[in-house]
C-alpha cells in the first residue's frame, strides 16, 4: 500500500486478481513462469493490458519466479518492450527487486497463519522455513548478477515508518514522496477481486499495536533503526510464543537453518 501513494507507480489491481500479483494472470492465460527472452516479452505484454505504462514504476507484487527468470536469462532491459509500450518511446525496462520478510515472533498477527499453525504446526513450521529460504536465495543469486535489491523488515514499516521511508524513496527516487499511511481507494487503487481489505495506513496500524506484546524488541536509543524477536529466555509474554512453537517441529538443523536464515535477512534489513 505504501508503494501505491506514488502517482508515478503502475500496478496490476485493475485486472481483478487475488492481491494483484501477477502470476495470477499468467496462470489464466495459461503461460505459467517464463523460460526464456520470448516467454519474458509475453509476460510484459500481458502485464500491460492492466498496467498505466505511461508511468514509470511498474509492479508486480510477489515476482520471485519472474525475477530469477530474468536474471539467470538477461537483463531486462534487454528484453523488447510490447508495442504498446514502444509507442509511447519506451526503449527498455530496468528491474529492481524489493524483497519483504516478516520477523517470526510477528505471525500471529495473520489470521491465516495463526490458524495454519493450530492446524499443522510442522507444515507451518517447514513452509516458514522454505520461505525465508527462497527469499535469500533470490537474494543472493540478484546481488551476484548485479540487480539492484532492497531488503525490508516487515516490523519497521510498522514501528520505523521514518527510516522505512527514507530507504524505500532512496531505492526507488522516481516514486517521488511516499505516503507510510495511505489507504487505498477501492474501485481506484484497488478493486473487489484482489480481495485486499486494507482499511488503515501502515503507519497508523504500527501506532496502534505493541510491539511487545509479539516479543518484539525495538533498539534503544530511539534513533536506531535496528529491531529483533526476543530469544525464548527474554520473553515476558508466554501467551504469544510462535516462534519457540514453530522450532519445536523442526530438527537440529531445521532449527538452525531457520535461526541463520532470520539473522541473514535482518543483517540486511540494517545494513
């Protein structure tokens, strides 16, 4: 949502999918990930039946797969632009990934996921894990080709709006300002089949949660921008402990894996 405050930004909502991501759309029509330059330029020409492509930030929310395509095919702006694009004197299109990771200790503020773990705590468990997994992978195989990527914590949008701000608008200056509580419009912004029930802005929903009640650590002083889930030891609030009850379901090396993962990802959300 927070993207979504730039005018300069163009997104997929107005095709009607479930949270406007893209491979929604590849699967209706049948095209599923791309493979190859050819199948990349399709994937942009279906991308911009729903796209303003006037503007000159396009979206495509949760892209891992197209990202890795690209990346291990060509850059992207070697790839030709659809038509409609070209007659506007688009040339060539430029990625730049933003990956979004949700500290363990904070999954209890989804619904799904709250239920997922009552139901299946060792398939919540495994899939967290593969999660954080594949985000690091892509990661690493982006930086080691040179695609710009930024990492950002979930829980900083919530309780650094600031210093998320800051990064977000130096990553990505053609967005211009960006707005940390903006709500989008439906049948504007958004539209009833992305089923994106979004009735507050990311900052003032920070305003109204506590940290500590997830065992959520914010650094001190206030200036630092540096926050952590508290270790099993450290923890006041026993009625909330997902992440010990996650680990729980993984081996000794599950459980490392998935420690080493979080410090990977929150390393970089601070660097």
């Amino acid at each position: 949502a927070v993207l979504m405050s730039s005018p300069r930004l163009a997104t997929l909502c107005s095709s009607n999918v479930w949270q406007c991501e893209g491979h929604k759309l590849l699967d209706e029509a049948g095209r599923g990930s791309p493979t190859d330059e050819m199948q990349v330029a399709k994937v942009l020409e279906t991308f911009s039946k729903y796209w303003n492509v006037s503007q000159p930030m396009l979206l495509d929310k949760k892209c891992n797969w197209l990202g890795m395509a690209i990346a291990e095919d060509k850059p992207l702006s070697q790839v030709e632009p659809p038509a409609v694009m070209q007659k506007l004197g688009v040339e060539s299109l430029q990625a730049a990934y933003i990956i979004m990771y949700k500290p363990l200790c904070l999954w209890p503020m989804s619904n799904a996921i709250t239920r997922e773990v009552r139901e299946d705590p060792w398939a919540r468990a495994q899939a967290e894990l593969k999660g954080l997994q594949d985000q690091i992978e892509l990661h690493r195989y982006l930086v080691s080709v040179g695609r710009p990527v930024l990492v950002v914590n979930y829980a900083d949008l919530l309780w650094r709006p600031a210093v998320s701000k800051r990064r977000l608008e130096r990553f990505l200056p053609c967005l211009g300002s960006l707005d940390m509580d903006f709500v989008p419009r439906l049948g504007i912004d958004i539209f009833p089949g992305n089923e994106m029930k979004i009735t507050t802005g990311v900052e003032t929903y920070g305003k109204q949660m506590d940290p500590a009640e997830y065992n959520y650590r914010l650094s001190e002083p206030e200036t630092s921008t540096r926050g952590e889930c508290l270790v099993d030891e450290e923890r006041p609030n026993d009625g909330v402990d997902f992440l010990g009850g996650l680990e729980q379901f993984l081996n000794d090396q599950g459980k490392k894996s998935l420690r080493d993962a979080y410090i990977y990802l929150n390393e970089l959300a601070y660097a």
